[in-house]
C-alpha cells in the first residue's frame, strides 16, 4: 500500500486581492481539518490594488467560490463591463470598441468578420461595432444580462465588472476567515530557508513569532520578498517593448450617466483609463518617465478628468515584464510578485486568477514533483506571452507620428509571435487561437481592424457570395442588434435595481 504524503500548511505572504483571492479560492475547495491556510499581512504595508477592471473570466471565478453576483456588486460598489472603448490609438482622431461578445454570427463555418469585410469592399459604411450587441449596447449605456436562450440576440452578451479593488479584497477576506483562513497581523522580518536552498521553512516576524509551513504563496507586490529577495529568481525585463514604466492613479466624482466600459484614451506618451463603479470614477495615467516627466504626466491626467478630483495622484513605478520561474521549490509568486503587464486590456487581475486555477489543477503531494513545477512554469509563462503581445499590438499598430513616444512605439522590432499574427492577418484576414490562449478572434480582430490593420480581400469563398445576400444578411444582424439594445433598461438602473434587490 502507498503513503501519500499531502501538504498540511500552506501560507499566504501579503494579502491585498493576490493574497486574499488564493486564501478565498483555497478556502473554498479545501477543508480545515486537512489543511491550515494562514494570511500573513499587515495594515501598516500598503498594497497596490491592481486593478478595478476585469474581464469575463473573473465570473468564473466567483462562481467557483459559490458567490452571490448581486452581493458581490453592492458590497464592492460593482457596475458592468461590456467591453473596453479605445480613443486615439489608430490615429489622434480615432475610436473604437473591443467588445467582450462576438461580432455577428459566423456563417457557413467562416468567420463573420469576412462576410464584413466583403460587405465593406461592397461598399457597406457601417464599423464592425454596428454588429456587436456588446458594443451597440455599451454606447447606448444600456445593460441587461445575458438570455440563457442561444436563440436569443442577448444570448451573445458578456460582461466582467468594474469595482474597488480594496473592497474585493476585504470582500473575500471574509468569504476566506469564514472557512477556516487565519490572519496574522504582522510584518516579515526574515524568510527562512530550508536546507534544501530552494525551498522556505517559514517565516520570521518583528515582533519574534514564528510562522512555519509546507508551502508558501508569494502575494508582496513588486517586492517579491519570497521569489525574488529569498530565491533569487531573476525577472525578464520587456520594457523594450512596453516601455511605459510609471503610472499615476486618481478618483474623480461622477459627473454624467454610468457606461458600462472602461475608456482608454492614448496620451502623448502612454494612455489614460477611465473605470466606473458606483460611487466614483477610477482614473489613471501610464506613461513612459522617458518621453514624459513626472509633473506633466500629472497635468495630463487631472486635465483629462470629467469630473473633480477627489484626491492626489499616486504614483507607481513599475518594469513591464515577469518572473523567471513563477514556482520555485515549494513557493508560488502570485500577483505582482509575478509580473507586471500593464492594465491596458484589463488582465491583472486575470492572471492572479489564472497563477490560482493552475496550481489547483496541479495540486500536488509532498514531496512536490519537479514535472508538476515544470508544467506550472511553462503555462504561467505563455500566458504573460500571449497576453504581453496582444497589449504590444496596441502601441505597434499605429498610424500616429505626433510624438517621440509614438515614433518609438510604430518602428520597434516585435517579438516573432506578434510579427507573425500581424502578417497572417493583413494578407488573408485569418485569425487563429493557440495554446489555450486568452484573447480569442473577435478580440484580435476588433483590435486588428479597430488599430488600422485591415486586409485587403477577404476569404475566396465569401467573394464568391452573391452581393445582395451578403448585405441582407448583415442589414438583419444590425437591425436586431439595435432593437435589442434600444429594449435594455440603462446602465445606471439596471445596478441601482439589481444592488437594491440584493439589500432588501
């Protein structure tokens, strides 16, 4: 008969949404009696909060851990996201939206996108956006939730959310203390290696107490106290290719109706985001600290507010990139602690989810075999990839030369992944998904034609369609779309309806 060995105290290093997000997903999937979770944090460390945008995966997530939506919404003043609005990233002048839904409906096994784009050679006006009800509904500020009838046009809606990142965190630092998770209130001191050097016996805090384990989750942000200052693992620097490296972060009030997406809108020297949630507006500046200064990037950022400020700016600094190994011995980096790519398609806080979902899809025994770090490594790190390139696609794919910035950002080489989708696209119009990757097709292609990037022809077999069916087909999608916004209550009532449902 075998012994299984399993891991009987697992410790979570810094809280803040990495620290609390693993305590709450463990805690949801791991009973007390078999295994000690424990949070060391400290109030007087602050942390980051990574974020207050997401993508659909975070509703996985939720669900996971038995979330109540309308709960969620009202305790961390949550509204929805149907998409991300892109301003000025073409050209100065331009706009478009990358919807979180598909585009239309993909017809005979080919894309729809190509029955477009053989309407636009036709000479159909109308954007893509027309024929995504994601995007018709977003700028019409109207939500409603997905019909769970596929023949239904609503059927084609996803959403994420936009709220506090602070009240997330404590959101689910109750879910986890609820399950049997223990705080410690304190600050590290000292790690302590064990013998075999690259694993951690425990840790040492000011104060004199020990808090020993069998695994270890680094969650302190940039510091990477574990991965970095105690293992040693080195970090990939990908600034030459994301080479903003400062943000600024201020509130703003409201000051108009509440749209369900995020605004990013492309700055002399990086981009400004605008983020939603009920009680204010989320409101930030990356930029490049060598195309901009500190002081202008500020003036920049409070000119571009809609509304007063209801604080400073906060600085942050920051190198684009990520770890070289994200699980060493028996610790995992989570969070910043892993990497850093900048928010501008909203997946911090995804890739904190994703470092989760992996390690509990390979939750190992003790002692912890080297293909099960080995295969951690390899999913983690094509993940940052892949998402890394689709944010490169933004700046590359520019027609701006009103900067030094956007000079610098139009003519850098690319990694060969990006090169070869870029091409791939521009000459047949084919998008393809690999490895599990993130961002699917009606992604890429929003950002593709949205950038600039559009193919000259479309596929053979849609060229052959005859004109009239063709444009039929497209006019049907759009005037069902549009009746199907136009039939959503606004953003703004569906939340107040939907959080005072909950409250009551």
């Amino acid at each position: 008969m075998i012994m299984q060995q399993y891991l009987k105290n697992i410790v979570i290093v810094g809280g803040g949404t990495a620290g609390w997000m693993t305590a709450a997903a463990l805690s949801s999937l791991l009973e007390p009696r078999d295994v000690t979770i424990t949070v060391v944090e400290s109030d007087t460390i602050g942390t980051v909060g990574v974020g207050e945008a997401t993508i659909p995966d975070i509703l996985a997530f939720n669900q996971m851990l038995g979330i109540n939506e309308a709960e969620f919404m009202a305790a961390t003043d949550a509204t929805f996201k149907l998409g991300i609005e892109f301003v000025g990233w073409g050209r100065a002048d331009s706009r478009y939206f990358h919807p979180f839904g598909q585009h239309g409906a993909d017809m005979r096994g080919i894309d729809f996108h190509q029955y477009w784009m053989r309407s636009r050679l036709d000479g159909n006006p109308a954007l893509i956006d027309a024929y995504s009800l994601c995007a018709v509904a977003a700028q019409a500020d109207r939500f409603a939730l997905p019909d769970p009838n596929p023949r239904s046009v609503r059927s084609q809606l996803r959403y994420a959310y936009h709220f506090d990142a602070t009240r997330y965190a404590r959101f689910l630092r109750h879910y986890a203390e609820a399950r049997g998770v223990r705080r410690v209130e304190g600050i590290v001191r000292n790690v302590r290696q064990a013998t075999d050097a690259e694993a951690i016996a425990g840790l040492d805090l000011v104060d004199g107490r020990a808090v020993d384990g069998d695994f270890f989750f680094d969650c302190t942000g940039f510091r990477a106290l574990l991965t970095a200052n105690t293992l040693g693992v080195g970090y990939d620097d990908w600034s030459h290719w994301l080479p903003c490296d400062r943000a600024l972060a201020v509130p703003s009030a409201h000051t108009g109706p509440l749209p369900p997406y995020t605004r990013s809108t492309a700055r002399t020297a990086g981009w400004q985001w605008r983020i939603p949630t009920q009680r204010r507006i989320g409101n930030g500046h990356i930029y490049s600290s060598a195309f901009l200064s500190d002081d202008a990037a500020a003036d920049i950022l409070l000119a571009g507010l809609e509304g007063p400020a209801l604080g400073d700016p906060r600085q942050l600094r920051f190198t684009a990139g990520c770890r070289q190994r994200f699980w060493t011995g028996n610790c995992i980096a989570i969070g910043l602690a892993a990497g850093f790519l900048e928010p501008l398609e909203s997946t911090s806080i995804y890739l904190i989810q994703e470092g989760i979902s992996r390690f509990i899809s390979l939750f190992p025994a003790a002692p912890i075999p080297d293909i099960v770090r080995t295969e951690y490594n390899r999913h983690m790190r094509t993940e940052f990839e892949q998402v890394r390139d689709f944010i490169i696609l933004h700046y590359c794919a520019t027609e701006r030369d009103d900067s030094a910035f956007w000079n610098h950002c139009r003519t850098m080489p690319l990694p060969d992944t990006l090169n070869h989708k870029i091409a791939l696209f521009r000459e047949t119009g084919r998008i393809f998904r690999y490895e599990e990757e993130l961002f699917a097709r009606p992604s890429w292609v929003a950002v593709m034609l949205g950038q600039g990037i559009v193919p000259s022809t479309c596929d053979p077999i849609v060229a052959t369609l005859p004109s009239g069916d063709v444009a039929h087909s497209l006019m049907s999608m759009q005037r069902a779309i549009h009746t199907a916004a136009e039939q959503m209550p606004t953003h703004q009532q569906f939340v107040a309806h939907y959080c005072a449902a909950q409250a009551a």
